[in-house]
C-alpha cells in the first residue's frame, strides 16, 4: 500500500530492480490484507464523493450568494483531482500487487495465522473479549497467556 499512495520510493526502486541474489517471501495473508484495505478505501472514497456531491448540490441551490457559483467551481475541480488521484493510486496499487505476484514466494498461510486472523476479525468486530494472564514457569521465566471468552453482556 505504501507503493500504491507513493510514500516509500525506495521500496519501489527495489521492487522495480531487485537484485539476484534477494529472495522474497510474502505471506499470503498480505495479499488478502491489501485487497481488503484497497477495498475499505473505495467505501471511503465514496462516501467521501457522496458528500462532496451534497455541498455541490445544496450550493447550486443558493442564487444569491456571490460566491456559491465559485464555490460550486472548485467543488467540481476537487472532485475531479480527487478521482484522477483515486484512479493514479489504484492503478499504482494494481501493478504493486502483480509485481509482487511474479517476484515473489508466496508462502501460505499456516493454521496459526488463520486462527490469528479469525480472531483479530472477532476482537474488532467487538464478539469476544481479551484477557491476559500472567504466570511464571519454574525457571522463573514470565509466560503471558492470551485467552479470549465471548462477551457476555449481550446475552
């Protein structure tokens, strides 16, 4: 993603002319990641726009304000860059990804990483709670222990 919104150049010149001798492993779950941001980024540029498209209609409404005519003006010419911008970073992103596709191993995702994932989805959608537990092995060595239960308010 930090290709596709242009914020690290030096991660596009090494995926552009990767050396020989690199070898590059990408888990699986960073292609799935990336699609799912790419897509979260479309309903917010599109609420965005929505938005947008309400202050020019509500401004086209107003026949006496001496500015509203200006201010509908740079409401388009705003929605206009921010499409073409939109447009450059998806385009960006779309060429990232397949780049990274041909240059990459893609290493998939193991049972643990899945287990994680499902339950980083349960944690921020709010349908379990965390808790963590603390204990010491007998050679004195902290162990944290991360066990979830369901909420239990809702029930």
């Amino acid at each position: 993603m930090s290709i596709a919104r242009g914020r690290d150049e030096q991660a596009e010149d090494l995926l552009q002319n990767t050396p020989t001798l690199v070898h590059m492993v990408i888990p699986s779950l960073c292609y799935f990641e990336s699609l799912t941001t790419l897509d979260l980024e479309e309903k917010y540029n599109q609420d965005f726009l929505n938005k947008l498209n309400l202050q020019i209609n509500e401004a086209e409404r107003d026949k006496t304000s001496q500015f509203a005519q200006l201010y509908v003006s740079q409401l388009k010419q705003a929605k206009i860059s921010f499409n073409s911008h939109t447009n450059e970073t998806k385009e960006r992103f779309y060429k990232t990804f397949y780049k990274l596709k041909s240059k990459t191993e893609e290493n998939p995702p193991g049972k643990q990483e899945i287990e994680a994932t499902g339950l980083l989805a349960l944690l921020k959608n709010g349908y379990i709670q965390p808790e963590v537990e603390i204990k010491i092995d007998s050679q004195n060595r902290y162990i944290v222990l991360r066990y979830y239960h369901p909420r239990t308010d809702d029930f």
